[in-house]
C-alpha cells in the first residue's frame, strides 16, 4: 500500500474528525476535560490501518497527547 505519510511523523489536521471515533487519553482522570479537536492541532502518526486511514495521536502545544482519532489522508498534512 503506497502512502502518503509513515509511522510517526509529525501531521497537522486539516479537517476535525468523526466525534464518535475520538479515543480520549485521560478519560478516567477525575479532572478530565473533553477538549475539541479542531483544525490546525498537531498530531503524530501512531499507526497505518487496514483501511488506508491513519491512526493519529493528536498533541497539545505542551506536548501531552490529549486524544487519538482516524483520519483519511486528504484530511492531515505534513509539517
């Protein structure tokens, strides 16, 4: 399968993904806040799926990975 992006490179996110497929990182924390993904956050991609969709951790400005998601390639970029 050709690719445009490999396993851990750093993408930004064009278009916010499906609600329903966003896997929080910390949702058993007792001071856990849904944050919103949006366009224009950082991200790293954490595995290519079966489907040509990509697995992607998507990273706060300090680093910290807040939630994973699945993008299709027309929706990251690369940084």
């Amino acid at each position: 399968m050709q690719t445009n992006f490999k396993r851990h490179q750093i993408v930004k996110i064009i278009t916010p993904p499906d609600p329903e497929y966003v896997e929080y990182h910390n949702e058993d924390d007792p001071n856990f806040k849904e944050v919103p993904i949006v366009k224009g956050m950082k991200g790293k991609i954490n595995i290519i799926l079966p489907n040509g969709q990509y697995h992607v951790e998507i990273i706060s400005d300090s680093g910290e990975i807040i939630a994973y998601a699945p993008f299709s390639e027309e929706s990251l970029e690369a940084i």
